[in-house]
C-alpha cells in the first residue's frame, strides 16, 4: 500500500498539510492537516509500504510500544481510505 500519485506533504510554518497536484487535485479539493506522527507515517507511506514495516518505523521514532503504534497506523490507514488516498493496487 501507498498514497496515491498527486499528494504530497508539505510543512507551512510549524504546521504539516497534504496538497493535491494534477490529475489529484480535480478529484480532492482542500487540505489535510497532519500532526508530526501523521506527517511521519504520511513521508513513509509515498513509497510502497506494510503494516509491519510503519508500526516498526513509528516505534523506532517516537519510542512508544508496539500496541500504540499498531492502533495508531490502523487508524491512519482508515482515515486514509475514508479520503481515498491510498493506493491498495500493489
């Protein structure tokens, strides 16, 4: 899974946002406001990714447990999904 062609991340002053480019922007209209965890999962999700490797990138990171962290990219990735982002396709 990854995020899908046309968004990218940005940081503006001290805040994270998602912006549509191309083809995306005709689909997506707005932003997404990241908080540090999302914009860190976000950065890592632009290239192909899994579960496994993001819960075990976010532990490492911000030195929180496993079940944390694995509730934490669940609901990423759902909010992700609700957005229609996530490319699924690999």
């Amino acid at each position: 899974m990854k995020i899908k062609d046309g968004y990218i991340l940005r940081q503006v002053n001290n805040e994270w946002i998602v912006v549509t480019v191309g083809q995306a922007a005709i689909n997506f209209s707005g932003l997404i406001r990241l908080n540090e965890t999302g914009a860190f999962l976000f950065d890592l999700m632009l290239k192909e990714t899994n579960i496994d490797t993001l819960v075990k990138e976010l532990t490492n990171e911000f030195e929180i447990s496993e079940e944390i962290a694995l509730r934490d990219v669940k609901k990423f990735i759902e909010t992700l999904k609700v957005k229609k982002i996530l490319d699924e396709t690999n």
